[in-house]
C-alpha cells in the first residue's frame, strides 16, 4: 500500500490515532438525521445539504446501510472520520468486495486515508517537519514566510536537542505555540498537507509527533 499511494505507513497510523483512537470511538451520531438537522440549523445549511446529498448516495451506492451510518455530531464518518464529500472524494475499496468500507475495513480506512493526503500533495520523500529550540523568541518570532533551513541556522535555531538543524536544502515555515518561550516548530510541505485534513496547528502537530513516536517505535501494524 505504501508503495502504491507513496505515503508512509506512520503517518496515516498516526491521524487514524488522533481521529478515532486507533478505530476505537468513531462517533454514535446517525449521520443522515445529524447533517439534516445542521442543514436547518441556518449558519451552514447550503454546506450541510451538499454533504447530507452525499451521504444519501453513499448510502445508495451500497457502501453502508443507513443505519450502520454513524459518526459525529457534524457527519464525520468511520475511522477516518470523513465527511460524506471526502468519501466521495478518496474513499477506496482496497479489498474489492464493492464497498468503500471505511467503518470496519482496515484495509480500506488506511488506503482512503493514503489516498487522502496523496491527492493534496503529500511529498514520500518528506517529513512533516521537527520541534527546534531558540534562544531569543523575538529575533524569530517575526518570520512569517518559508525559509530555506540554512537561513533558520543562521537566524540560530537548533533542533530541540541543541543540536544543529540538518544541511537538506528544503524550506520550512515557523509555527511557535501559544505561551512558547524557547522552542517551536519547523514544518515542511507535507504539514500542509496535513492541514489540508484538518485546519488546525495544534492538530497537525499532534500528528506529526504521534507518527514520529511511531517510527521510533519500529511501527508495525496489520490491515487485517
């Protein structure tokens, strides 16, 4: 699977862990009546419709039966908590028995997921970026825009065990969290990707660090 979408196994463990908890909590909502009743809710009815659309024809299509269709209270579906259009979207059948079973097949959630973050640009020959440390937050804290590594170097930031940052020739932007006095974060090109999943920093943090624990843990998981 790896070899086909191009994305390693440690980070699509990873957003299965922070989303779902590994499969476990995948959300007790009925998704029709959940989006239909955000569709009358009135700050995002037009949005809500169009997913709630989508759901239907999943539903149609013979992927799941409606009532085995739960997820969150906002439609987010199965253990990689998709809504209905990213279903429609990336959703793969991997085992080929004609469902894009994303509730109960793991071969199925960890292909859709990869096909994810291929779709929006994932970088195999990447990470997601580091934690560094600073000593002087000010001299940093201005620099909005990518920057190539040696110019962090020059600007003073080491990785987090003081040690120098590496020589790649790659950009990175600055992500320094709230109340952070010495040490951020330097992501690279596949963290957008990540955003891309979910808009949050801290998000995309969390799964950065989770994937890299996972690596230095010699990640071995089974699609069964």
């Amino acid at each position: 699977m790896e070899k086909y979408f191009n994305v390693q196994p440690r980070f699509i463990v990873a957003l299965w862990g922070i989303e779902t908890d590994f499969g476990r909590v995948t959300g007790f909502f009925p998704v029709v009546s959940s989006l239909a009743t955000l569709v009358y809710d009135g700050r995002r009815g037009s949005y809500f419709e169009k997913e709630l659309m989508h759901a239907l024809n999943i539903i149609k299509g013979g992927h799941i039966k409606m009532e085995n269709m739960k997820g969150s209270w906002a439609g987010a579906m199965g253990q990689c908590q998709f809504m209905p259009s990213s279903f429609v979207r990336y959703a793969i059948d991997w085992d080929k028995d004609k469902k894009k079973d994303i509730w109960t097949t793991k071969k199925d959630v960890f292909a859709s997921a990869s096909n994810y973050l291929k779709s929006v640009g994932w970088n195999h020959n990447q990470t997601w970026g580091r934690k560094v440390y600073f000593k002087n937050k000010k001299n940093v804290v201005k620099f909005k825009k990518w920057l190539e590594l040696k110019k962090w170097s020059e600007l003073g930031l080491l990785k987090d065990d003081k040690t120098d940052l590496p020589t790649v020739k790659i950009k990175a932007r600055l992500i320094i969290p709230k109340n952070s006095k010495n040490s951020g974060y330097l992501v690279y090109n596949n963290f957008e990707s990540i955003l891309n999943w979910n808009r949050s920093n801290y998000f995309g943090i969390a799964v950065g660090t989770l994937s890299d624990h996972l690596l230095n843990q010699n990640l071995k998981v089974s699609s069964r």
